[in-house]
C-alpha cells in the first residue's frame, strides 16, 4: 500500500509539473498572454480596412507591437472606417508615423504596419489619439491599377490603329504610293551613279596623291642646287660690294688705268710668247703717252 501511494505521488507530481509548463507556454506564446500586458489605446481611420480582423497583428520594423482591439467600424461621415488599435504601454510612436494595411503574402494575413519618419523622434502620439492611415497597398490595389493599366493599353492601340488607317486611307492614296515608289526608284538609280562615279574620283585622287608625292620629292631634290645658288649669289654680291667699295683687285682693276694696262699687256705677252718665252714686247708695241697728256692727266 505504502508503494501504491508512493508511486501515485510521483506521477501526480509529474503531471503537475507538465501542465504547469504547458500552461506557461500558452501565456507566454499564446494569446492568452496578452490580457496580462498594459496597453493604450489609438484609432486609425483607413477608407478601406477588407480583411482587417479583431485580433490582427500591429507590427513596428517588423516587430510585434500591439494588436487591432475590435473590427473596422464604418465612419459617421461614410468615408472610410475606423479601427481601434491597442498597443503596448511601453511602446511609443512618433508623431507623423504612417499606419498602413498590409498583407504577408498574397493570400496571407492582413496586418497594420507602423512606418516612422526619418529622423530622432522628438514627440510621441498620445494615449486616445486619432490619426489617418494610408492607402492600403494589397493585391486588390495592384489587380485595379492592372485593370485601369490595361484599359489605358487598349485605348493607346485602338488610336494607333485609327491612325495607320487614316494613313492608309487619306494621306497615302494608290496614286501617292505610285509616285513614291518612283520617286524611290529614281533615288535608288541615283544612288548607283553616284556610287560608280566616287569608285572614279577614288582613281583620280589616287593620282593626284601619287602626282603630289612625284613633286614632293622634285621639291626635295632641288633643295640643295637653290642651296648652292643661294651661296653663288650671295658670294657675286660680297664681290660685287667690295668691287664697289674700293676693296680688292677688281676695284684695283677697274680704278687703276696703269694697272688695267698692265694687266691687259701681261695677259697680251702670254698669248704671244706663252710662259717659258715670255718677253714684254706688248710694253714696246704699246705707244707710250704724250708728255702733253701726261702733264694734262691729273
């Protein structure tokens, strides 16, 4: 008997312990826990809440942050809803927060998701506040932007095609598309001269560089004879200079009457007697002048 009642205890401790866990489980991570936390209370108005339930979650940055206190309630005004929302007491949103409708997925859970400006946070929104929400960005949304997208895409093709039949129909009338084709024929036929007439220009400019290039080297070539000449030019001038100045044999020559007399019989003998016989016979020949015009030269 002793046993019996020993073992019945320790089994009855046990199950105890395991229900008392499973029971911290449920507060900790079920709802359940939730009527133990402190929370104040806002109000949003959204002009559409669908799917909103009591009990969705109000997510900040991801986080859990309080839940929606009761299903959306139609305004007095008849524009949009208001949804109660219960957040906990020791969160706090900055004013000019957004609070928008969201979904996880596209078949998911709605949800209130909290967007706070950028920024620090210098004030709050107070306990009882009332604020807008914006637009909800769901998969309704996006199927009516689709819908107007499309509608939008029918009416653009229906004037596209409106146009390319007035086109067809008033702008190019048969006679119109007649001429034009001529008038490409002859562009085309044109074009083909055209072409044959620069593959001929090609030929000619080819020989016109090969021309150039003949006078290039020519204009080389007579660099150095213009050189030359420059030098032969310049050398008559030097002479020409000092013939004129004074300076030198040819200015000797062509002042001095005695030394061109000289001159001319020396160059007379050696015509005459040559180099090995040579004799002043030209001095003899050459009559001497009168002493009447030697007194009257000066």
């Amino acid at each position: 008997m002793d046993r019996d009642r020993t073992l019945e205890l320790k089994v009855g401790v046990f199950v105890a312990i395991g229900l008392v866990m499973i029971a911290a489980f449920v507060v900790k991570f079920g709802r359940l826990g939730e009527g133990f936390k402190t929370y104040y209370d806002l109000t949003v108005r959204f002009k559409d809440a669908s799917g909103l339930l009591k009990g969705s979650d109000v997510l900040l940055s991801g986080a859990r942050i309080g839940r929606v206190g009761g299903g959306p309630r139609l305004l007095r005004e008849g524009e949009g809803v208001a949804v109660p929302l219960r957040i906990y007491d020791y969160v706090k949103i900055p004013k000019g927060s957004k609070f928008i409708v969201g979904s996880s997925g596209l078949l998911g859970d709605r949800f209130v998701s909290v967007m706070t400006p950028p920024g620090p946070a210098t004030e709050y929104l107070p306990k009882n506040a009332v604020v807008d929400g914006a637009p909800a960005t769901g998969i309704d949304d996006l199927t009516h932007a689709g819908s107007q997208l499309i509608e939008e895409l029918r009416g653009t093709v229906q004037n596209i095609n409106g146009t390319f039949t007035r086109l067809n129909t008033e702008a190019l009338p048969p006679e119109t598309m007649r001429n034009l084709r001529t008038s490409i024929d002859h562009l085309s036929e044109t074009t083909d001269s055209l072409a044959q007439s620069s593959k001929k220009l090609d030929g000619v400019v080819e020989k016109a560089d090969a021309a150039m290039a003949s006078a290039k080297k020519d204009a080389d070539d007579l660099q150095a004879p213009i050189a030359e000449a420059r030098k032969t030019f310049s050398a008559a001038t030097q002479l020409i200079r000092e013939a004129s100045n004074g300076n030198g044999l040819l200015a000797s020559l062509i002042k001095d009457s005695d030394m061109a007399r000289d001159m001319r019989a020396l160059i007379a003998n050696l015509r005459a007697h040559g180099v090995l016989f040579y004799r002043d016979s030209a001095a003899r020949a050459t009559p001497s002048p009168s002493p009447a015009k030697r007194r009257s030269s000066p």
